[in-house]
C-alpha cells in the first residue's frame, strides 16, 4: 500500500524536496528513502508503479465500463458508487475505470468536433438559499430543451455519527421522475468545501453516460467554502433575499470566486429585499477583479417558484460558455483544474501514509502532546 501510493509521485521534484526536508524524522526518512529507490529502479526499467500487474479492469468493471458508456442509469449509479467505495481493492478498480472513461470522453468530444463533451455548472450558497428547488426548476427548464441533465447533490454528514440524511431529491420530485435527468446525492463524510472527495470522478462518470449538463449542488456553504471552483467550468452563487449588506459583497472568499451571482426568491413580500441584495452585490463587484479576463461576474434575479428569470439566468450561462469555449479558457482552466487535484490527491495520501507509518516515535509524540509536554505544531515538526 504504501509504495502503490508513493510510487505515484516519487517522480515530483517537488513531492522530493518536501519528503528529504531536514525536519521529517530519522525513520520515516528511512523508509521513504527505500522506496523511492525501488521506485526509481522500476522506473528505470519501464515498470509500471501499481501494485496491479496486468491494470486491466475486471470483468465486473468492464461491464460498468460497458454500461455506462452505453448511457445505462444502473451501470452510472454502480459505477459512482465504486468511486465512492475506500475498499483498498475497489479502489484501484474505480481509478482504472475512471481512467478509461476520460479516454471515452476525450475521443466523443473529438468526434463531435467540440472542445468537452458537457457544460459543468457548479451551484453554492448558504444553507436555505433555495439551491435544490432552483436546480429542480432549471433542470426541468433544460430536458424540456432537450438536455440531459445530471445533478449531483451534496449532502452533509454528522459529525457524530457519520450518516447523512441524503434529502435533495425531495426537493426535486418532477426532475426525478424526468426520464432525462439523473441525480445523485452523495454524503460529503467531513470532506470541506462543500463537496465530496470523489465528486471530480462522479462528473467523468455521468459525461461518459451521455449528459451533457452536470449541476454539482453544494452543502450549504460559508464565505471560504468554494472547492467546487476546481470541479466545475462555471461557479454560480445562490444567495437569498437577507444575504447581506454591500460590505459582505466586498469581502473576499466566495463571492470574487463567482461567474454569476443569483438572488432568489424575488417573489412576494420578498421582492424589495431581493432587489436590495442584487443592487448592493452589483456595486460591491466593481471593487473586484474579475478571476477571468474574458467574462466580468454578473448579477441576476429569479423566482425558482414563479419560475421568472430563470430563463434569463441560464442565458447568461449560456453567453458564459460560448465566450469561454470560443477562445479556448475551458480547456485550459480545465487542465489547471486537474493540476490542483492532483496536489490534493498527493497531500491526502501522504497524511495516510504518515499515519500507517506510525510507530514509537510518533505515539511518543502524541503522548506529549496530549501532555502538554510540547506544542502540537512542534510535534509536528518533529
């Protein structure tokens, strides 16, 4: 387990700088010294790193492979269920799986003559922003269009216990029942940012079975809270009629991250406050540069009940689209994307692979710390 994951990134200068740094300690230097140069010798001998000979799916996998290529909804919900799985076996099946299914995705693109093969809108916002009942009225908006529409929905999960109530798709009961959308929700078991660790993949997943719009619905979310920024080609913020006043606008976090901020819930007695909120979210982006030099961040109106200006807003992301695709940004803020997710994969498994590698030095440590023998970030150091 521990040369399967290591193995990955042994070749980074970076990865070894961080890992020949004078304070990691004398055993674990010693032991990710020895399997750098096992490394490095199968590298040299044009070895493949994983820890599976053969890297060819099973054939359970390739039926799913199989399926889900063939648009099956069953085949899509076992296969994003085999992401989802941290059974170690499994594991090392889905990334083969995954890895094929980014192959498909990037000849179908090619054979349509298109840069990607679907548009991913990321939707975030503070909990009760109305993001499930607006991506009900926007999905069935789209597959009465003529889209197929995935939407995957995250829910949070208990601090205590670990489940998640998984409740989305009651809000949602016309798009469930519609033949061309998919959604599923997905617990998101302590992960921040408001999403999933293996959201990235459920998205190759539901674009190699054909959809050609993903909506990924966050949990709701604070001012920091924008990971989906790296999963999605446009990142929209869902904020209620009481989202604050111009200074909240200004802050830096989430809001400078936004391609287009929605005010929902114009309807009613809620009106005038909806219109507040948009004016002073108008006048707060003006004090902020824009992340994209091609699209500025725009601020709409809409009713998820009335059902006034949504159309209006996925105009917008529609002209976000053909400004983006036309000068090549979204394969390019793409490839970033797949950058910074690899240094997070990296980050992650080195903290697992610490903690496998704990022995007596390390439960010294902690007992220390635990102590008050030494600071937790002079351990750390240690």
């Amino acid at each position: 387990m521990f040369e399967q994951a290591f193995c990955r990134a042994v070749t980074v200068p970076r990865l070894n700088r961080f890992l020949l740094h004078q304070n990691v300690s004398t055993c674990w230097k010693s032991q990710f010294a020895t399997t750098r140069a096992s490394c490095q010798a199968k590298a040299r001998e044009g070895l493949p790193h994983t820890s599976s000979q053969s890297g060819l799916l099973d054939a359970r996998t390739k039926s799913l492979y199989q399926g889900i290529c063939a648009g099956e909804r069953a085949s899509l919900a076992r296969g994003i269920t085999l992401v989802e799985s941290t059974n170690k076996v499994r594991s090392e099946q889905a990334r083969l799986l995954v890895n094929r299914l980014i192959l498909f995705c990037k000849q179908k693109a090619e054979e349509q003559d298109k840069p990607v093969v679907s548009f991913r809108i990321g939707l975030s916002g503070p909990p009760g922003a109305g993001k499930s009942t607006f991506t009900e009225v926007l999905g069935k908006m789209l597959t009465n269009s003529g889209h197929k529409v995935a939407v995957l929905a995250v829910d949070p999960s208990s601090g205590t216990t670990g489940g998640s109530l998984l409740g989305d798709k009651t809000r949602m009961p016309e798009l469930t029942r519609d033949s061309r959308a998919y959604i599923r929700p997905s617990p998101a078991r302590g992960h921040l940012g408001g999403v999933t660790r293996t959201t990235n993949e459920a998205i190759i997943l539901c674009e190699a079975s054909g959809y050609d719009i993903v909506l990924v619905e966050t949990v709701g979310v604070g001012q920091s809270e924008y990971m989906v920024r790296d999963m999605v080609d446009m990142f929209c913020l869902l904020l209620p009629p009481a989202g604050g006043d111009e200074l909240q606008g200004i802050k830096r976090g989430i809001v400078e991250q936004s391609d287009l901020i929605i005010v929902t819930k114009n309807d009613g007695d809620l009106v005038p406050a909806a219109r507040r909120v948009a004016y002073e979210y108008m006048s707060a982006l003006k004090y902020m540069r824009p992340i994209s030099k091609l699209w500025r961040p725009r601020v709409k109106l809409c009713s998820a009940v009335t059902g006034d200006g949504v159309g209006e807003v996925w105009g917008e992301m529609e002209k976000f689209r053909e400004v983006v695709e036309e000068e090549g940004e979204m394969e390019r803020r793409r490839a970033e994307q797949h950058q910074r997710w690899m240094w997070s994969y990296v980050e992650e498994r080195l903290v697992r692979l610490v903690r496998e590698v704990k022995g007596a030095e390390v439960e010294q440590l902690e007992s220390m710390v635990k102590g008050d023998m030494i600071s937790p970030g002079a351990a750390a150091d240690k």
